[in-house]
C-alpha cells in the first residue's frame, strides 16, 4: 500500500468513521452498518486495485431481508453491500451510475479523475452522506412498510 493509499485510510478512519459513529453506525473499516428496527443501513469503502481513488457503496436489508440474495440468515453485524442486490455509489448523480472519488495517481501513473485532497474529500464524503446517502436509506426503508 502505497503512502497516498495510508493517509486517504487514516484521514477516512478518523474522521467519515467518527462522522458514522455520531450517526449510530457500528463495524469496522471498510464495513459498517447501523440496524433500525430491523431496517439495516449498509456502507462500504472500496479502493481501486490500482490505487488513487476509491468509491463508497450504499446498500441496506429489510426486517424480511429481500434486498439480500446472499446468505439471508447473516446477522446485521456480518452484512455486507456486496451480499444485496440493491447498491448505489455514494455521489453518483441520482444515485444512478458510478462515482469515485479521486486522490492520487494510480500504481501506473495515472490519475482517475482529478484529484482531491483528503481533507476536501472528507467534507464532501461527510455531506453526501448527510444529504444523498441518508435520505436515500428512509426512502428504502418506507417502501418496505408499504
């Protein structure tokens, strides 16, 4: 893991997972989740393979667990985006399609995207999920009581 890599980890461990923590979600790095009332909210950080960006991965699970085609019986603490059928990425527009968030040169030198600082990035990974990623996760779990 290059140096680039460790500080986007540190700077996103220390302040988007305090940021999650405050708004009562549980786990650990990349996997963390919050359980409602049966209701799960799932996050996932996941890095590019070759380095200098990485993008965040919205799912949940209802009480009945439709939304999961992996493993239904996994308890909310083990649950992960990727067992569910329905993801989204974190500032993706409409949250439809894919959004990454850039930082640094990939291992072949190039740069996906431009560029972020990490503490720009952590302002703006914070108020997505203020504002796209929670209200997205209401708007699910209110389908599933209709």
């Amino acid at each position: 893991m290059n140096i680039e890599r460790k500080q986007m980890e540190s700077e996103l461990k220390e302040y988007c997972i305090s940021f999650l923590r405050e708004r009562g979600f549980k786990g650990s790095f990349p996997n963390l989740y919050k359980e409602t009332k049966g209701f799960v909210c799932l996050i996932n950080f996941q890095f590019f393979s070759s380095g200098g960006s990485f993008c965040i991965n919205l799912s949940y699970a209802e009480p009945n667990r439709n939304n999961v085609y992996y493993k239904k019986e996994t308890e909310a603490k083990k649950l992960k985006a990727s067992q569910t059928r329905k993801r989204v990425r974190l500032g993706s527009e409409n949250l439809e399609g894919d959004n990454w968030f850039s930082f640094g040169k990939t291992s072949y030198g190039e740069f996906r995207g431009n560029p972020t600082s990490p503490s720009e990035l952590i302002e703006i990974i914070n108020n997505l999920i203020t504002n796209q990623a929670e209200l997205w996760w209401v708007t699910k779990n209110e389908k599933t009581k209709s």
